[in-house]
C-alpha cells in the first residue's frame, strides 16, 4: 500500500505515530505499507477517515484506471473465454462470480463491511484483467495498452 505510506508522510507522522492512533504495532504498519498484510474492514474504515480519502484510494484505484479498464475488459473477456487456457478461464470465471456476488451483496446492504468487500473483490478483477490483457498469448491491438 505505497498510498498509504504517502498518506502517512503527506501528515508528516511516523510508522510508530500512525501505530498509536490505529492501536496497533509499528510492525504492522510495515507490513501494510509493504504489502506483506492488509488491513483489517475496520482499520480501512478507521485510515479512511483519519485521512480523509475514500477507502478505494489505499488500494491504488483512480480514475485513469477505471476509465483504462472499461476500454478493455470486454475485449479481454471476449479474448479469454475464446482463446485463453483452461487456468485463464477459470481464472475470469470465479473473479467475475466473486465480482458480481459481492457487488450484488453491496447494492442490498450498503454498508462499510458490503464497500470494503464489493472494492476488494473489483480490484481482483481489475488486476486479473489487467494480468490477461498483458499475456502474450491474446491478441490485443497496441490501442488498449496506450495510456
């Protein structure tokens, strides 16, 4: 989570500061800003608040991401389910059932624990496209890997 040791920096505290205010260990922050650990529901809602962000800041997600995304995830699914091994298949299949159960969930009960659970499962999905669409073996015009 390099977001969050810029957030942590950006107000000038320490790994040990933002320990005592989240009521954990300095180890434990390490550990998150290595990406080594996540933080638990309430420490996202907690480090949300305190910095004043949404909780889909921490896991890297912006608005040059989501818009790359659209532009490419139809074509990456249509490519894998037509072309992609049986691993990449199943891959996509159970991401995309995790992707719509947990947003299907958010949309019935939007509350923080629906948010964290519906962001998590979005960024597996997006990073999972991401990861198909840079396989070799799909042919993707040059056009969907432009910035």
């Amino acid at each position: 989570m390099n977001r969050l040791r810029f957030l942590r920096k950006k107000h000038k505290l320490t790994q040990h500061d933002l320990a005592k205010l989240l009521h954990t260990t300095q180890n434990t922050i390490s550990n998150w800003e290595s990406g080594r650990q996540e933080p638990s529901y309430e420490k996202l809602i907690t480090l949300s608040r305190l910095f004043h962000i949404p909780i889909e800041y921490l896991f890297g997600e912006d608005k040059k991401t989501q818009i790359h995304l659209r532009e490419i995830a139809p074509r990456v699914i249509e490519e894998t389910q037509m072309h992609g091994s049986d691993y990449s298949k199943n891959c996509l299949k159970s991401t995309l059932e995790e992707y719509n159960t947990t947003k299907e969930h958010y949309e019935q009960n939007k509350n923080n624990e629906t948010l964290i659970s519906f962001t998590i499962a979005k960024i597996h999905l997006e990073n999972l496209l991401f990861a198909l669409a840079s396989d070799e073996l799909l042919s993707l015009d040059a056009e969907y890997y432009e910035d």
